[in-house]
C-alpha cells in the first residue's frame, strides 16, 4: 500500500513538474559575468536557456551542493562508526582466544559443547 502512495507523491511532483516546465518555456540569457565587471574583464560567457532549464538545473546544483556538503558533514561519524567496528572486531577474536586458553586442558567435547552455549546465549 505504502509502495502506491509512494508512486501517486512522485507522479504528483513529476505532473507538477512538466506543467511548471511547459509554462515557463521562454528563452531567457545567463550571463557568468554582470557587464559591468565583464568590461573590466573583457570576457563575458552568456548562454540563451529555456526558462525551465535554468530553474531545474538551479534547484539541481542546490540538491547536489546539500548531498556533498551533508557527507562532508557526516565524515567524522562514519570515521567514528568505522573505528567502533575495528574495536569491535579486535575484542571479538580477544575473547575467542581466551575461551581456547580457558578450554586447553579439558575434554574436547566438553569444549565443544562449552563453546555452543556461549554462542547460544549471545
């Protein structure tokens, strides 16, 4: 059910999307430089763009800067996650060759079955 509702929001944004495209199609001009410095500079990149385009591709860039700066955000945790785990797997095998030690001397089979209950109850 949840997977309809899912698709009905998308194909909602979508609908609204290509509406908000097709009423907007007029061209307008993108300039990488006001004209002002472009004098100063005498080098002016100027593109003629459907209206659409230049909104779509604004909230786009926006998406992709909020994604970059959110994992760069983010780095510190997951280093944090990382190093937890080494620590995890580091006391693991820790305890796996004290439980050999503490079985060394006994019966193979009590070491075995000793081992299966320390697995069953964790």
């Amino acid at each position: 059910m949840m997977r309809y509702v899912r698709y009905l929001i998308l194909a909602a944004i979508v609908a609204v999307l290509v509406i908000a495209a097709m009423a907007n199609r007029q061209m307008v001009t993108l300039t990488a430089l006001p004209s002002g410095l472009a004098d100063l500079v005498a080098w002016n990149f100027s593109i003629d763009l459907p209206l659409f385009i230049v909104v779509l591709g604004g909230i786009a860039v926006g998406l992709l800067l909020g994604y970059i700066l959110e994992w760069i955000r983010e780095s510190k945790h997951r280093a944090e996650v990382s190093k937890r785990q080494r620590q995890v797997k580091s006391l693991n095998r820790e305890v796996s060759r004290l439980k050999q030690e503490s079985n060394e001397g006994k019966d193979e089979v009590l070491a075995i079955l000793d081992q299966a209950a320390t697995r069953k109850a964790s």
